[in-house]
C-alpha cells in the first residue's frame, strides 16, 4: 500500500503562485502507486505581511516541522524593504529547519541555448553550506546615519557545521563522476578557508576514489564562464554558493531551469524545495511564468524521500519536453501540461 | 621641461617579471617629452620569501611610499601557503597606502573572442572599494584543529571608507555614460547593504545627471553572462569587486587584458597599477605571457598622473595591435615589441 506524505506548501508571492500547483500535480503523478500526498497550505510572503505584519508566526512554523517536506514557490515583493522577508522567512526556515546543505544542480539541457559559445557539456551540482557563514544574521551598526558609521557583518563557520556538508558533497561524488572542487578565498578569508580546507582533506582520506582539488571564488567564476563542464561536485560556502548558483543558472540558459534543495540531511526537520527563480512580479499573474524549475524541485523532493524512480520519470519528462519544445513560446499551464504528459 | 617621476617597480614572481618591463616601456615611449621617470626596483615576492623570510620588511614598504606612483608585475607561488603574500605583501600595501579605489575596467576588444555568444558592446569599469570589507583579516579562530573549532571572519564598512568611494565612482560616471550600479547584497547582509546603498543615495543627489540601479550580487553575476553591455560603472565592496572583475575578465576574453589600478585618489600614497592575471608559474620563463595587460596599466598609471594623452596613445596602440594581431601566436617579446612600435 502506498505511504502517505504530508507536504507543507508555500506558494508564496508572484509567480510563486501560479508554478507550484504544477510541482504538486507532477509529484503525485510521478509517484502514483508509490505514495501518496496530503497537502497544508501555508499563506506566507509578501502579501501575507502587507496584510497583517506577519511573516512566520510561531505556530505556523512549528505546524510546517510536523510535515515530511516542504514546497516553496518563491517569495519577495519589491514593495517590502530588503532583507525582511529574505531573513524572516526564508532564511528562518533554513536556519531553523537546520537544512545544512543546499543543493543546486546544473544542467544544460539538450533543446536550451546557452549563453555561452562553446558551453561543452555541464553537467554540475554546487553543494552549498546552508546554515552558518555571512548569512547567520550576526552583525550590526554604530552611528547609524553618520558620518562615523560603522557596518559590521561577521561570517561564523564552525567544524561541526562544515564538516557534515564536506561529508555530504563527497558522499553525492561517489554517486556521480567522483570529483569535489572546494570554492572559497582562502588567501584572503585565512581563518575560515583554513578550516574549511583541513575539514575537507580529513574528509578526502575516507573516500580514496574521489579527487579533489580547489579554487578561489574568482577564479571559479572565470571557469564557469570558460570550462563549466571540468566541473563535478562543487563545494562551497553559504554567500559564494549564492554566487556561484546563479552564475551557473545563467550559464545553462537561465535561472528558469534550475531547482534547489534546502536540505536536513539528518532528517530532524523537513528540508524545503524550491526553485531557484525569484517572485518576478513583472510577469506575475499571467500565465506566462515557465514551472519548469518548480516541477524539477519536485523531483528533488521524490528524491529525498527515496523515491528515486519516481524523481527519474520527472527529471525525463522535462529533459524530453525541453528537448522537443524548450524553444516554442508557451503559457505556463501548457508547459506544466505538456510535461504531465511525460511523465510516464 | 619634462617632469620627472619616481617609480617603485615591484615585478614579483614567475611572469610578473617578464611583463613589467614592457609596461616600463610602454610609460616611457608614451609620456616621451612630456615626463621622465627614474625606476627604483624593489626585490618582493615568493623568491624574495623563500630566500630571506622577508614579505614586505618596513624600510622597503617606507621606500615604497617615497615614490611617484608603483608598477607591480603578480605575485605568488604556489609552494607558499595561501594567505602569506596575498595579505602580507600585496593586500598591506593597499591598505597601508590608503588604496581605496580599486579600479579595474572591463573591454571587449575587436579582434578578442569573448566565450559569449552574444557579448554585445561590453565596456564598463568595476569601482571595487580596496580598504574595508571581508579584506581587514578581522577574525579569528579558536579550538583550532578540535570537533569544536569556530572561524569568524568580519566585514568591516565605514562610512568614511564608503563615501569616498561612492563618490570617486559618481564622479568617474560623469566622464562616462554616466550610470552606476550599485552591487552588494543587502537582502542578506543588512546592515553594510544598508549603509552603502544609503550613501550611494546621499552622493547620488549630488549628481542629477547620473543614473543609479542597484543589483544584488547573485544577480550581477547572471547580468556580466547575459547581458554585459548594460553596465557602465559597477560600484561595489572589496569581496564582491573581487568576484565580478574575475568574472568580467572571462567575458571579455581573459583576464590577460584587463589591468587594474589601486588608487589612493587623495594623492597621500602612491598608487599602484598591475595586470589582474597572476604569477602563473605554468608559463613563467618560457617568454610565453602576453604583456597586454601589463601595457594597459601602464596607462593607467600615466592617467592617473594626468598624462591623458599619453594614456591614450598606449590604449590606442593595444587596441590596434588586438585587432589585428590578436589571435595570432606570439612570444611575450613580439607582442610587447608590436605594442611599442604602435605607440605614436
Ligand atoms: C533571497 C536570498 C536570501 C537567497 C539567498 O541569498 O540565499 C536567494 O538568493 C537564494 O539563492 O536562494
Ligand atoms: C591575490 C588576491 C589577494 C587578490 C584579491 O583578492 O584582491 C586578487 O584576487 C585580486 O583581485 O587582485
């Protein structure tokens, strides 16, 4: 008898809204027979916050740990100052959930036009740390409005939190072409690259069929321009990880095409899928929005919960939609229906 | 009468040493009759390190300052620990000489295969700050090499350090198409984001005939692959300048055109002026690296100087010599010797 799922959904702001009813449509046709879905929807974003103020209330955050994973449409409102969304919801949920590795893949589907001339085959996924460094909120200002001003931002990284996300990428490696590249800026960030770099040399010695090599954050961004396909598994830092991805995103025809996972490899708490695209709210509302980056979240979420067969028929599914109609101007629900129909 | 000028010339490790003397050069056969200049050599770098122990000993840094302005070739090698010469040697000066503008333009040369398909007409200048941020080596690490080690690194931002810059970049705007964009990341990093982007509003309303947009970072390094023509004058912090000006050099064809200047606008301390490619230690000797790079910041040295017209003859000559000459296969001594004989 199929297993029953509880998945939290927050559709969010834009178009959030209109690509997340085709994730859930291509979960449960994926995995019919396999499990079964029961939904709790969450009304969270920008237009949740303009009406009452709220932005994850307490009960409401504890009522989305009790599911077994979450779907995120997308979340921001350019009437809403930077940051109060992004850090009080978003990023809450990351920290909160402890979802230590976020995971976004990047692929150059055969049907889409890179902006590169000779993109190769790319084929990546960046590991990014998920829960520590820049993004901790640990900062602050003096003088503020002065001219004595002082910002501070302060990256805290520490072993435990490093180290089971280097565990991760090398685990993920040994499942892929068994190659980790470490991303950071060790010559200049000495105390945090330091760490980062024995953390995973201590690592390396428990997988002696993965190589692993290095590069700094700017030189990265120059071989993701000129050679993305030498990469396997990159491994990074919270704040370059969110640099690398969407250069990357661009680098494979856009961000329209690439989902993320924001996972509790532990499983402690829900890990959180999503797309990587932003609200978009010049475009919200009609029906012009592409779901494909939110129906391949969706074959992350299979995924995670161990339903690899299910997660391959989706991930075919786009691959031969893009494929034969990736170039064709199409309404979102066309393209969420064109894609259903794949799914075998 | 011609003036004379002082130059420190640090040519560094592996090609630094064999580029340098072009841009030497390229200074004098620009600026002839207009200005002369003396060259004191100062003996840094990796060899120097590995011979004597010494990085940057305070009577040469003391020297240093005494002169016009610096010429450094690259610095680096990779049997040196990460961190060592970056921040004892290149990064003491910028901040001991009050460097704060680094100052790193971005051209798509005719003649220059960019890996974009599409570059379009790409010509903007990074305004990365050189003083402040991530670069302080504010941080520290304790439980060093233990399950419990915590590595900090702390962003410093001034309103003094920012202003400065923020205005350097308005002002070089208004010899442009007169546009800025702010980069940072202040949906995340709150409150340095917040800070900047309030200062770029205060300067901003001094310049009404400046245009300003503001972009997160994750965003500009989609823009720099799919749509690099748009920028003019990118305004940003020590860390982010870092990336984006790797990330323009790829797309642009390779940092082995790009040089880069890290100006003391005050005047207190000489400037210096440098090719963004480093050391590489894979070609060094062989007369193989092309001193193009180096030859630009020569002429941004003579700019700087307020030798405009000089400058402009050696931007000329490299620009003339790429169209027609730049894919053939040359040695380092053909490609400086062709640079030359078109400096008019
Ligand atoms: C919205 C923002 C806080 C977020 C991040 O920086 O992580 C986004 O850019 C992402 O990459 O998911
Ligand atoms: C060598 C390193 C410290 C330096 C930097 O990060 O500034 C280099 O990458 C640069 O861009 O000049």
């Amino acid at each position: 008898m199929a297993k029953t799922y509880k998945i939290a959904v927050i559709p969010g702001d834009g178009i959030g809204k209109e690509v997340t009813p085709w994730a859930q449509q291509a979960l449960e046709k994926a995995a019919q027979g396999e499990a079964e879905f029961t939904y709790e929807h969450f009304d969270l974003g920008a237009e949740r916050y303009l009406r009452d103020g709220a932005i994850l209330p307490e009960d409401e955050e504890e009522r989305i740990k009790t599911n077994d994973a979450i779907l995120l449409g997308a979340v921001g409102d350019p009437r809403i100052k930077a940051g109060i969304l992004e850090r009080g919801l978003l990023l809450k949920l990351r920290f909160d959930l402890d979802q230590f590795v976020n995971l976004r893949p990047s692929k150059l589907y055969k049907g889409v036009t890179s902006p590169l001339a000779n993109p190769g085959d790319i084929d990546f996924v960046v590991v990014r740390e998920g829960t520590e460094g820049l993004y901790c909120g640990a900062g602050g200002a003096v003088r503020r409005d002065t001219p004595h001003e002082v910002a501070t931002e302060v990256s805290i990284n520490t072993a435990y939190g490093v180290e089971r996300v280097v565990r991760y990428a090398f685990q993920l490696a040994m499942k892929r072409r068994k190659h980790v590249t470490l991303v950071h800026k060790k010559n200049v960030l000495v105390n945090a690259g330091d760490m980062w770099q024995r953390l995973v040399e201590k690592v390396a010695a428990e997988y002696p069929e993965v190589t692993h090599d290095y590069q700094h954050i700017d030189a990265a961004t120059i071989f993701l321009v000129s050679d993305p396909s030498r990469f396997d598994v990159i491994l990074t830092d919270n704040l370059f990880g969110d640099i690398l991805t969407d250069e990357a995103g661009a680098v494979v025809g856009g961000v329209g095409y690439s989902a993320s996972g924001c996972i509790n490899a532990t499983n402690e708490f829900p890990s959180m899928f999503e797309p990587i695209h932003g609200s978009a709210p010049d475009i919200a509302g009609q029906n012009k929005a592409n779901p494909t980056a939110a129906i391949l979240s969706a074959a992350m979420l299979l995924r995670h919960l161990g339903f690899d067969e299910a997660a391959a028929k989706i991930d075919a599914a786009v691959e031969a939609d893009i494929e034969e109609l990736g170039s064709t101007q199409r309404s979102t629900d066309e393209v969420g229906r064109d894609i259903l129909a794949r799914i075998a």
